[in-house]
C-alpha cells in the first residue's frame, strides 16, 4: 500500500523521480541540505505538509519531523521482477498534495502497476485528518469547499478486527 509515496521503478533512485516531475521538483527549493540529511524549511511546513489541518494539529505534527537521511534520497533501488512484481500493490494518490505532485502519483502507479488506484480529496498528509475523524470531531479545517478532503466513514474503531472487516474488501 502507496499512500502518496514514491513507487520506484528498478535502477531509479527517488531524487531522479521527483526531478523528472516539474511540479514535484519545485519543492526542491524548499529542502534544507546539510550534505548528510536533508529537511523541509520550517516555514513552509504547514502549508506543503499539513494545510488541511487546524493550526495546533499541524504545529503538532510538524514536532515529529526529523532530518531524512540524504542516501535514502540518492541511492537506486534494486528490485527484481520476479519478487517485487508479484506483490500485489495499492496506491492511494492525494489530490491536493504539494510535496509529491498528484501527475507523478498517477504516473508512478501506472508505470509499476497496482492493482487498485484510491484517491482522497487532501494534501500529503491525509493521516493527520484521520484521526480527528476518528475521534468523532467534524475535521476543522483552516480551509472548506470541494478542494479540501471531507469525512470519511469508518466502518469500525476495532483495530484488532481483520482489515477486510473493517474496510470491507477492496
């Protein structure tokens, strides 16, 4: 399961896919390179990350980000066919995501195929939005109307249940 992830083709590293994305590469300008890690430019966090969130949940989250190591960034991977193609793959794009464009989302889930493509009406961080749903808040939100995700209906808060009890099958 992809959720607004790279999906990498074998050989292919993930700063060769997001450069080959002109919306992608644009937030290039935006990460900070110490030649080891690299980080997102605190100013803009919320608004690439978090801008569907209150204030005080995207100022929350954005706590929890650390520095990424800059070799996860530049390293190819290796894959083979014979092993990696037969796992079957989901890909859920997010529409309204500015760190990952939804172009290459589409893209990516075409070119390696998945078995299903689901889209949800966020940004890249549609997990934050989750969890106020789930707690039975009507998902404030800095920000309304069609562009911005809606609720979603979760069919069951009993996590121990198999997934296709909860989510029913997909």
């Amino acid at each position: 399961m992809y959720l607004t992830a790279y999906l990498l083709a074998p050989a292919q590293s993930l700063m060769e896919l997001a450069t080959s994305d002109p919306e992608t590469a644009e937030g290039g300008k935006y990460l900070l390179v110490d030649g080891l890690t690299c980080t997102i430019r605190p100013d803009v966090i919320r608004e690439l990350f978090y801008e569907s969130c209150t204030d005080h949940d995207a100022a929350r989250a954005a706590t929890l980000l650390v520095p990424q190591p800059l070799i996860a960034f530049t390293t190819p991977v290796h894959v083979r066919a014979e092993r990696f193609g037969r796992i079957p793959k989901f890909y859920i794009q997010c529409l309204q995501d500015r760190i990952v464009s939804p172009s290459l989302q589409k893209k990516m889930a075409k070119t390696t195929p998945c078995e299903k493509i689901f889209s949800l009406n966020t940004d890249h961080s549609p997990f934050a939005l989750l969890i106020r749903w789930q707690s039975g808040d009507n998902c404030p939100t800095r920000r309304t109307g069609p562009a911005y995700a809606a609720p979603v209906d979760v069919p069951s808060r009993n996590w121990r249940e198999p997934p296709s009890e909860r989510f029913g099958r997909m």
